[in-house]
C-alpha cells in the first residue's frame, strides 16, 4: 500500500470542503474502501492527506484569500497586508468625495517618500509596516534600508507620518492602492512627500500648503 494504516488519535471534526477534482489521495482511498470492505473515516483521510501532501506543504490559511493566495503571494510575504484586503476596506472616489480630508486632494509629485495624514491615534509603525511594508523587498538590503517609518505622535504633527520607499514606483503604487485605505475607522490621506528643498524656499513651501 502506498499509506501506512491510519492511527486514530481521537476524532476531531474537520470542516473539509472539497472540489470537484478529486485529489488522487481520495481516489486511492476510495479503493481502499471498496478493496477492504469498510469505510474509512473522512477524519483518516484528512489526516493522511496532511501527512503526506506529496512532498509539498499545506499551510492552513489565515483568512480566506486563496485566490490571492495563488495569485500575488509569491512575490508580498504573508506578514503584509493582502491587495485585496486593501481593496475591501478602501473608501472609492464618491466615498471620498464625502470627506473633508480629501477635499481638494492633489496626490503632488513623483519621489520616494510619501506623506500620510489623518491617522487615527491607536496608529503605531508597526500598523504602518503591515500595509507599507509590502512595497519593499525585504530580501534586498538597499531596499530594506531604505524603507523608512517616521511617524508623528506629538503636537501638530500628530497623526501624520512619513514614509521612505525604495524608489519612486514603489511609492506610486502605493499612493495609488493605500490612499482611502481605512485604519482604525479612519481613512488614510496618502500623497507624496514635498522634496527636500533649501532653507531659502521652506517658506514659500509652506504658504502654498
């Protein structure tokens, strides 16, 4: 036989959705069951199936992502934020249109860093790195190092945060899929951070504001 007997250590209720493929482990069971003359527990096969996987590994699934789990997990680690859990909880364009936060919204110009107001005060970094953080491979020590939260808990500032990228592809599709993203009940205003620039013009930046 190509399984081992299975050993049952107590039953345990399993909710097992299956499709319509059935898995070759099934199919193999299946004979079993005809060849032995008894059924065999679903509990059984479960189990060997999780033993055996062929040689790949099955990890239980946080959420219900599947489909994305299969499609973009490969590239963002799963400690990051889902595109679509982005998607779910972004407000869309006539949504926005109802906040004041957005009202004359310009996401600015193009760089690296962006800049993300209207935070809510339970917001820590590490809230900030779990959406963030999937725009940055961290396998790249450039683009691990570069990747940079400075995020404002005091005095005017509060509420705001800054927040390096790698570059300034990276940044742009993050304004595009986090701007409206709502955390804490709040929804994020994501727009690029103003560029550095000489003492000389710090006023005059801060007028056009």
């Amino acid at each position: 036989d190509v399984f081992e007997q299975p050993q049952h250590v107590g039953h345990k209720k399993i909710e097992f959705h299956i499709t319509t493929d059935i898995p070759a482990v099934l199919q193999i069971n299946s004979e079993k069951e005809e060849k032995n003359g008894k059924r065999v527990h679903l509990y059984a096969t479960t189990e060997e199936i999780n033993n055996t996987g062929f040689g790949r590994i099955f990890p239980a699934p946080s959420s219900n992502d599947k489909m994305e789990t299969e499609e973009e997990e490969d590239e963002i680690p799963s400690e990051f934020i889902s595109r679509r859990d982005l998607e779910k909880n972004r407000l869309s364009r006539e949504e926005m249109e109802k906040f004041s936060v957005f009202k004359n919204y310009e996401p600015g110009d193009p760089n690296c860093r962006i800049y993300v107001k209207n935070l809510a005060k339970q917001v820590q970094e590490k809230d900030l790195k779990f959406i963030f953080g999937r725009y940055v491979d961290f396998q790249s020590e450039v683009e691990r190092n570069m990747f940079d939260i400075r995020l404002m808990k005091e005095g005017r500032m509060k509420g705001q945060a800054f927040i390096g990228l790698p570059n300034e592809k990276a940044a742009a599709k993050a304004l595009k899929e986090a701007n409206g993203y709502v955390l804490f009940e709040k929804p994020m205003v994501v727009q690029f951070a103003r560029s550095a620039r000489p003492k000389q013009d710090a006023n005059e930046g801060k007028r056009k504001k």
